[in-house]
C-alpha cells in the first residue's frame, strides 16, 4: 500500500500535529507501507524525511508573530505531477491550509481516495484570538472541507459528537498514543532536580507547552503563584516558548522558564516533576498531557479532550469542569500539599497512559484509509451487463 501524507507541518517543527504525524509514519514504514509526503519547505530549507519514497516540499510562508509556523501555497500542478508518476492507494491530508485544500481537489480530479484529520480547533482559535465573530466563517469552511473526504479521523469521541452535530460527515475517532519506554518514571535526573533547587521533598510543578492564548496562560500564571503560596518551598518548571513568554516570566519571576529543549531533555523533564499543571482547553487531544501521565506525574488538567479522555477525577488524576478556574486553582494548591495523594495519582496515571499504544492507533489510521480505498474501488468499478 502506498499513502501520502500532505501536512502544512512536519519534523523538525515542535508541535503536536508533526509529533503524531512522525509516530504515525514510523509505525506505517515498519509495516512495510510505502510513503509520499508533500508539505512546505523547512524554514532552514535543508530537512528532508529519509523515510519517504518521495517527498515534495512546496513553497511556504510563515503565520505573522509565529516564524516557525508555516503554510503551505497551493501547488496542484507540482502534487498532479507526483501523483501521475506514483499514484497512491490513498491520501491523508493532516491539515486544512491552502496546501490541504489544493491535494483535495487533485486527488478528487485524479479518484483517489482522501482521508482527512482533525488536529487543531482553528474554529476555538478565533475567540482566543480577539475574532471571535469569525468563527461560524470557519466552521463552514472547515466542514466544507472534511465533508469532501471519505472519513475524518478525530482524536476523541467527544469531538466526534461535536462535529457530527455540527453536520460534519463520516467522523471517526483515533485516538493518540505514547512509547512508554521513552516517557517513564525511570528517567528523573537527581541533577536536573537539584538545578531547580529542588531537593527530594521538594514539589516541582511543571508546564510544557506553547506559550500563546489560546493556552489559558492567564489561568497558568494565577495557579502558579496560588501554590507557590501556599507552598513556598515548591519549584515551579515551564518548558516552552512563544509570544507570551515574556508576560509570564515577569509574573512568575521565581520559576524556570526553559524554553523548547530537546526530545531527550524533554523525557528527563517531565519524569524529574511531580505535578502537571495543564489549563488550556483548545487543544484536540493534548499530546504533552498523556507524556506526562506516562512519567508518572499527578496532572490537573479541565474536563477537555485528552483530559475527558483519560482522566478519572481522583483516581489517576484531578479533572475540573471546563470554566471552573476557581476550582482548578483550588484543586492545584491543595495538590501540591499532599505528597502521598500526588504519589498515588502519579502512578496511577502511568497505568492509564500504558493503555494507548502506538501500534493500536496505527490500526485504527489504516482500518479507516483501507475503508476509504475500498469504497473508492466500489464507486469506479465498471458495471457488469
């Protein structure tokens, strides 16, 4: 089977999009499935992903504040061309940009079968972003979009009923998975700990993710300084950068602001906290909030996607109706108060995280682009007099 992958991001950009895509793509090549991808060319204009049988990078421009986030132009002539030469069985377009839109209408013109994801809620995006009467204009557009494809795959089932109640068609749900060898309690560093200040009973509260709006950065800042209260002797860890880094550090002048580190860093960050405080909800899923149950941290996470998913309110973790920011800063503060409670949730969270592997999805990605090459072989075969 030969699919191509058409996303407006990829390695080595730190997101959680390109993060699924290179999982995914990983697992999909040790199957013996053979890979195209098509996106915009890296910022460096160097990268290329050895593992593809081809790859066409288009030409790209950068989000206005965001450099490292980039678009792709629509270059049908380019993808009709690649596609003539190597057809695919079927395509996954990752990402609803101008590049998205232009492999949509070639793979329509040329039969061939599209699936499509649902990795970013660009519609929540316009309230974060002071536009908030763009958002039906959005909507449309997007369902426009995902109704054109044979299947769009969401990574929860409580998305899956929103966008069906939207009237957003053939919605099926895959979920994100994690290496639990990789994120695991096993790798917390002493030296990395004893670098914050922190000593073995020392709380260390962490955050890793973009420092932007539509994070709820305002919501991270109160409960920071709330448990730094409370808990004077708690360190406090954010790991990330973004346009609202600088806001932060100046109301969180006692933290350690990190900004992006390595993967390998990343793994010795997260097993080397104890409590992960994650306040947004307008991600689809949140990959960083399954990374850090896998370490074996207590999360304090809103009742929002990976968070409605995965968390069983004080059993594995601390999950709070959305809207609830009195509750989530109360419930943060009393957590880092009670190391026994923080311990038992910690290592039941591990238990839960375990339960999304990577291979499971893998099967889940390929049921549904199987479907959608079947059904494409149905509707083009030649009927029989």
């Amino acid at each position: 089977m030969r699919i191509c992958l058409v996303s407006e991001t990829w390695t080595p950009d730190i997101n959680g999009v390109a993060h699924t895509l290179a999982r995914l793509s990983d697992q999909l090549r040790q199957r013996g499935i053979t890979l195209q991808l098509v996106r915009p060319r890296p910022v460096d204009g160097q990268h290329r992903d050895e593992g593809m049988s081809s790859e066409l990078q288009v030409q790209g421009f950068s989000v206005p504040g965001y450099r490292e986030v980039r678009l792709g132009l629509p270059a049908a002539r380019r993808i009709r061309r690649l596609w003539q030469d190597e057809r695919p069985d079927a395509v996954y377009v990752a990402t609803e940009g101008p590049l998205g839109w232009s492999a949509l209408a070639v793979a329509e013109k040329l039969g061939i079968p599209v699936v499509s994801g649902w990795h970013t809620n660009f519609d929540h995006y316009c309230r974060d972003y002071g536009v908030g009467w763009l958002r039906p204009l959005v909507t449309q557009r997007l369902r426009r979009f995902h109704n054109r494809c044979a299947a769009t795959l969401v990574p929860t089932h409580a998305q899956a009923r929103a966008l069906t109640a939207l009237d957003f068609e053939r919605v099926k749900v895959m979920a994100r998975g994690i290496d639990g060898a990789r994120f695991s309690p096993e790798h917390r560093d002493p030296a990395l700990r004893e670098a914050w200040g922190a000593d073995p009973h020392h709380p260390v509260a962490l955050y890793v993710g973009r420092l932007a709006p539509e994070k709820n950065l305002d919501l991270l800042r109160d409960t920071f300084a709330a448990m730094l209260d409370a808990r004077p002797d708690m360190k406090l860890v954010v790991v990330g950068d973004g346009p609202g880094r600088a806001a932060l550090e100046r109301a969180l002048p006692q933290a350690h602001f990190t900004g992006f580190v390595s993967p390998d860093d990343l793994i010795r960050h997260y097993a080397s906290a104890d409590l992960f405080v994650f306040p947004s909800i307008s991600e689809t899923w949140g990959n960083v909030l399954l990374e850090a149950m896998a370490s074996g941290l207590a999360v304090i996470a809103f009742r929002h996607a990976a968070g409605a998913e995965l968390i069983d309110d004080d059993a594995n973790g601390v999950q709070l109706a959305i809207g609830d920011e009195a509750g989530f800063r109360e419930a943060a503060v009393a957590l880092c108060q009670q190391p026994a409670r923080y311990g038992r949730l910690g290592r039941a969270a591990r238990d839960r995280a375990l339960q999304y592997r990577w291979p499971a999805i893998t099967d889940d990605f390929l049921a549904a682009l199987t479907h959608a090459r079947e059904m494409s072989d149905e509707t083009t075969r030649p009927c029989r007099v």
